[in-house]
DNA sequence: CACGTCTTCCTAGATGCACTAGGATTCCTC
DNA sequence: GAGGAATCCTAGTGCATCTAGGAAGACGTG
C-alpha cells in the first residue's frame, strides 16, 4: 500500500491552511485526513489527538507570527518600530485568520515556556517599550495595553465587527497614532504611594 | 407523561448559566437536554439547531451587557462615564465569561441590525464620547480603539493570557486612564486633506 | 362533557466526529 | 535478506447533531 508520507510537519502545514481556509473551529482530525486520502486512525501515529494538533498549530502560527514581527521591528525604533510591529501584526492576522485564531486558544503554560518564540515576543516587546522610557510596573501596563489594542481590533476587525462606512485601515493607523501618543505621555505611577 | 415547561426563555437562560459553568463552547443541546431531564430531540421544537440556540444566548448576553453599561453610564460625562463604561464591561466579562464569550461569535448581520441593544449600544458609546468634542471620522477611529481595547484585554484576561506579577486590575485602571488622556489629546483630522 | 387540534415530548435512527485496539504492510538497518 | 520499527489499515465504541414520525397532554369550541 502506498504511503501518504505524513509526518507532524506535514500535517501541522496542512492544518495551518486549513485553518486559514475554513476557519480554526473547523479543523478536525477527519477532515485533515480526508486532505491527505488517508483514515482518520492514521493521524494518530503522528499526532496525539485533537488537542495535541491544534497546540502545535498555535506554537507554529505564533513563530511565524513573531518572525514577521522581529523583521519588521529590525532596524528601527520609537514610533517607526511601533508602526511596523503593529503593521506587521495587523497584517498576518488579516492574511492568516486561521492561525491568527490558532494563536489564541489557551496553551499549557509549560509548552509556553519551553517554546522559544514567546519568550522572544515579550523580549521584543519590551525592548520597543523601552525606548519610551517606561519603567515597572508602566513598562507591564504599556504591554497589555498594547496586545489588548492589537489583539482586540485584529479581532474585531476580522470578525467582520467594524459595519461603519469608514476605512478600516485609516481607523487603524489613527489608533497606532494614539497609543504612540500615550506611551510617550504615559501618566507614570509615583515611586512613593 | 408529566411536561418539563420547556421554552425558548428558559432554555436560553439555562444555556447562558451553562456557558458560564463550562464554557461558551460546550454548551451542547444533549448537555442543555439533560439538565432539564429531556431527551436531545425535545429540544429542537423550541430551538431550530445549535446555531439557533447560539444566536439566541449572544443576543441575549448581549443585551445583558449593554443594560449594565448603560446603568452604570447613565447621569456621568467625560471622564466619569468612560471608567463607568470600563468598569460595567469589564466586570460582566469577568462574571459571566460564557457569555461574554457569547457575545463575540459572528451573528446574521440582519438579526443583529433587528437587536434593539445594538443600536442602544452604539448610541451610548457615541453619547459618551461626544464629551470629548469628537467630530467623524474622529469619532468613529475612537469607538473602534475604546472597543478594541475593552475587548482584547477582557479576552486575554479571562483566557489568563496576563502572566506577569502585575495586579490586573491596576493595569486596566491605568489603561482606562491612558485611553482617557488619548481621547483628551486625540490627533485631529484636518479637514482638508 | 365530548371532540378535534395544537403543542410538547417521545422513540428510533441516520450521520459525523474523536479516539482505541490490534493487525498488516512497507521501509530501514545491519 | 532478516529483524525491527514505523506507517497505515480495519473494526468498533461513544458521544454529538439532527430528522421523521408517533403518542399523549393542554386547550378551545360545540
């Protein structure tokens, strides 16, 4: 019998456009295996179930999430590194909705750990922060102001949630404005209270 | 044989109690059916399907959250209503996470043009910000960025995506005051170009 | 009260998904 | 080419959604 040639890689790609064509909620064992011409029962030598999957599809997504982001940051700082973090995050959650999707489900905190990718996120983040001169527990709140911001409108955005007649990508860029705004007059908190 | 008093409200309730137990995600009608005592079947003379069911709750959880909002807006300006918005959103989030989850799938554009508590909602974030001397295309960029920003970080907060030793709720304080400060120093669209 | 009707809830069954056990075939290595 | 490991299979379980069609309670009308 002539083998598929599956292997963790190949399914995770295959989940990965998967995701992106049907929506995260929709890849499934059965459907992946339909996509390869192979039963269903075969995907376990590769994979541990269901759950196993989708976490490998949301540590993938999120490296190549942050690839794109570390190469847009590269080089620059300030207001420029800002706007290209945020076009570059924008960007592949609008050209990838399925691993965009895939990034956000829960994850054990312990393969959170182990995985390279995170840690460079919060380094990444945190380096392009520091040029506005934050410090604990500002530098902390700048971040989740950020993630919130993007994460939030990325979602929003491709959920279809923005009806007004007004351009997307505009409201986009004057937001990026604003929280450039704010990190530069961060209301800092006092050492003493 | 002795009736269950089904029907759409209490199914609905029952499905938003449920959400909140174990997750917008596993609300199933086999679940729902149980926990009435009823088999699955009974169910679909008051629910068309599963989606049906879902709509229902997320319009609902909907029109829960605009109530508090507009309870905890009502009578306050400017900065006030901003943390009162904040705070109403914020809170029925972080207690009933199922169906604030409910809140975010995507719904039939048409019913949700029916809902009376989206408009009500548009009108009230409008109202608020119009404290802020905001003028289109202004104001649409700042209802994007407020709801963009309410929502992403409820989402990762209550998907526990905050990892650092930082209290949550300072951050959101300081978020709400940093989003006050944007609103106060909005970078103006001039009018001729 | 008897009758017909509408509603509610049922049984039975089709279909699809995740997942397991265990067997067969192919590939790799020595 | 023989042994062992990896790959893919058949067969089957359990749980989910959903449909078709039937029985029995609730309700209004004569």
């Amino acid at each position: 019998m002539a083998r598929a040639g599956l292997s963790v890689e190949r399914l995770v790609a295959a989940a990965a456009e998967m995701a992106d064509e049907v929506g995260f909620d929709n890849v499934s064992v059965s459907a992946l295996a339909r996509r390869f011409g192979v039963r269903d029962a075969s995907l376990y030598s590769h994979v541990r179930n269901l759950q196993d999957l989708r976490t490998r599809l949301a540590l993938h997504a999120g490296g190549e999430l942050i690839d794109r982001i570390a190469a847009a940051v590269a080089g620059r700082a300030g207001k420029e590194a800002l706007t290209a973090f945020a076009g570059a995050y924008r960007e592949y959650a609008l050209e990838h909705p399925g691993r965009y999707a895939a990034t956000q489900i829960r994850v054990d905190q312990a393969l959170v750990a182990d995985s390279p990718a995170l840690r460079r996120t919060a380094e990444i983040t945190y380096g392009m922060l520091r040029a506005y001169g934050l410090a604990e527990p500002d530098l902390t709140d700048a971040v989740r102001l950020l993630r919130s911001t993007f994460h939030g409108y990325c979602v929003l955005e491709s959920a279809g949630g923005f009806g007004a007649d007004r351009d997307v990508r505009a409201s986009w860029d004057k937001a990026v404005d604003a929280l450039h705004i704010t990190l530069e007059h961060w209301p800092r908190e006092r050492g003493d209270d």
